[in-house]
C-alpha cells in the first residue's frame, strides 16, 4: 500500500520527528549516565521536536482542501477528545510511576485541570488547546498563515509575549503562557510555527527561504559555543523558539524532495501517521520502566536499539490493526448484472 506524494512528505517529515522524539526519551528517561553523544542527540531533538510538530501539523491545517461534505461534529471534536485523553493518561502514569506521587485529591485536580504540567506530558496538553483554537478559529487561523504581512505581525506578536511570564497555579494558564514553577511548553510564543506552516502547506520550499533561516539557527549554535549552552528552554528565550528554523525548513524541503521521487511504502510511514498513539504509549512504557527497573540503559547502542525496538513494536501493532479493520469491514455488494 503506498501512501499519495501529498501526504506521503508530511508523514515522513513527521516520522523523522517521532524518531527523534522517542530516541530523546529513551536517553532522558531510561538511560543511565547518558555518554555525551546521547546528550547531544537529545538536546538536538528537544530543538526541534516541539516546534517541529507545531510546524508539520500547520502545514496540514494549509494543504488545499478539496470540496467536500461539512464533517460531523464528531469528526470535529474527535482529535480533542483523543489528546485531552492522552494529556491525562501520560500525566498520571508521570505522576505515579515517576514521581510516584500520591493518588489524592491535589493530584487529581492538578492533572484534570492542567494547573500543573508532568514531566515529559506538558506539550500534549498544549496541542490539546491549540486543537480547541482551530476548532473554533480555523478560517482566521488559515487567513492569517496565508497572508505575509498578517503571518509577520502575528509572529512579532507571539514572540514578544515570551517576556511574560506567571507562577501562578491557575487551571490551563500554564498551556498558554511561560510559566516559572515547572516546564511547560506555552502555545502562544510557539504559535508562530504553526502559523508558518499555514503558509507551507500551499507553497513551495525556495532556496532562498534558508538565507535567514540559516542565519537565525547559525547564531543560535553560535551563542550556544559562546556560552556552552542553548538557550533557555523553560520559559522559552526567542532565540530558542526561532533557533531550529534551518533545520525545519531542511527536513520539509528534503521530505518533499524523497516524497516526490520514491513511493515510500504506507508502513514506513505509520509513526507520523500515529504520532498521538506512538508519544502516550512509549511514554507510559518508559515511566512504567522506571518504577519497575530504574533505568537499564548503559550504553548508545542500548538506546538506539531500544528506540528502533519501540517503533518497531508499535508500528506492528497498528499495521495488525489496521489489516484486521480492512479484513472484517463489510464489503459493498457487487453491482447487478445488466
């Protein structure tokens, strides 16, 4: 089964992003005294994981849509239903397993309210209210991801409210803006890469987009060999919101670029396709590693088969899924002969 070209470059951009993201969790969360390799990889990937994300899902909200039936409003809730489930199941598991907190009431509150943020769960409850904000905004959203002078002044706007920051414990607050007490992953200074990849998704890649997109993420690594480390990443500095640029618009470029000239087989594909179920279930799989065992992993190696261990698991789980629906779903009935 292949997957068409289309789609075929967002879903390979969005693989490599889950890789990069499961890989960094397996040396976060399980890896013993990570060798520095891993660290940088790590790092690397906490770079461009989350912008990258926002940026892969804009550029889905952009592709041209074809005429069709208005969804139901079902169809419309569905995606928040399913990542306001998967903020609370990771939260939890993070909260008992890792924390290994207690189930009372504050606990319960925090998470149900998303008051408070869990480790390695908070950009889950972000997408879950930037799938709130297109609901209810898409045509605006879409207007201005479409528009460059709307695009630019909305993206000014975002980044400057990095200089905002709250400790306070308010219920969703923490989704929004740079919270102070515990990391989070704020929607309003990231929304601009998903405003960006509005504008991606109905225009192409020009060799001459890397001109400042080179220059923001050369200064970036710059700073960082000047002070030895990135940028602030709890709140977020704009330096590191803006830093991946190059990187981002290199994997969309080269993404089209395979897509357009390989039939890349629907398999290969299914961790982008999956991100939601691949993100919850890896991430319950490593905090219930570290509640049971501690943290196994010894070596590069180690982590690299464990992270090509965990795609390869939960892809065969959704391909055996999704040959099973494909085999018990009715067949249309054959047309009467004439």
């Amino acid at each position: 089964m292949k997957t068409s070209p289309r789609l075929a470059d967002l879903d390979l951009m969005k693989t490599l992003l889950v890789i990069g993201m499961i890989g960094a969790h397996v040396i976060q969360l399980i890896t013993f005294r990570a060798r520095p390799e891993a660290a940088m990889f790590a790092e690397y990937a906490n770079l461009v994981s989350f912008s990258g994300f926002l940026f892969a899902f804009g550029i889905g909200l952009g592709l041209p849509k074809p005429e069709g039936r208005q969804r139901s409003l079902w169809r419309q809730l569905r995606p928040s239903l399913l990542l306001l489930l998967a903020v609370y199941a990771s939260s939890f598991a993070f909260a008992l397993l890792v924390d290994r907190k207690k189930l009372d009431l504050q606990l319960i509150t925090d998470v149900l309210t998303m008051q408070r943020l869990f480790g390695w769960s908070e950009f889950l409850a972000t997408f879950f209210i930037l799938s709130l904000l297109t609901l209810v905004a898409r045509p605006a959203l879409l207007a201005i991801g479409r528009n460059p002078w709307l695009l630019l002044v909305a993206t000014a706007a975002c980044l400057a409210t990095t200089f905002y920051t709250s400790g306070a414990i308010v219920p969703l607050l923490p989704t929004l803006v740079s919270h102070t007490g515990f990391a989070n992953f704020p929607l309003l200074p990231y929304l601009p890469w998903f405003l960006v990849g509005i504008w991606y998704g109905s225009h192409p890649v020009r060799a001459w987009h890397f001109i400042p997109a080179l220059a923001i993420t050369g200064y970036l690594y710059w700073v960082t060999l000047q002070t030895g480390q990135f940028p602030n990443r709890f709140p977020p500095a704009i330096l590191w919101i803006a830093g991946p640029a190059a990187l981002l618009l290199g994997y969309l470029a080269l993404c089209r670029f395979i897509a357009a000239r390989i039939g890349i087989p629907s398999v290969l594909l299914t961790p982008g396709r999956h991100v939601l179920s691949f993100l919850v279930l890896s991430n319950i799989g490593f905090f219930a590693t570290r509640y049971f065992i501690g943290k196994p992993v010894r070596t590069t190696l180690i982590a690299a088969l464990v992270t090509v261990g965990v795609l390869v698991v939960l892809s065969a789980g959704w391909w055996a899924w999704e040959t099973l629906r494909r085999a018990t779903r009715p067949q249309p009935a054959p047309a009467p002969a004439r």
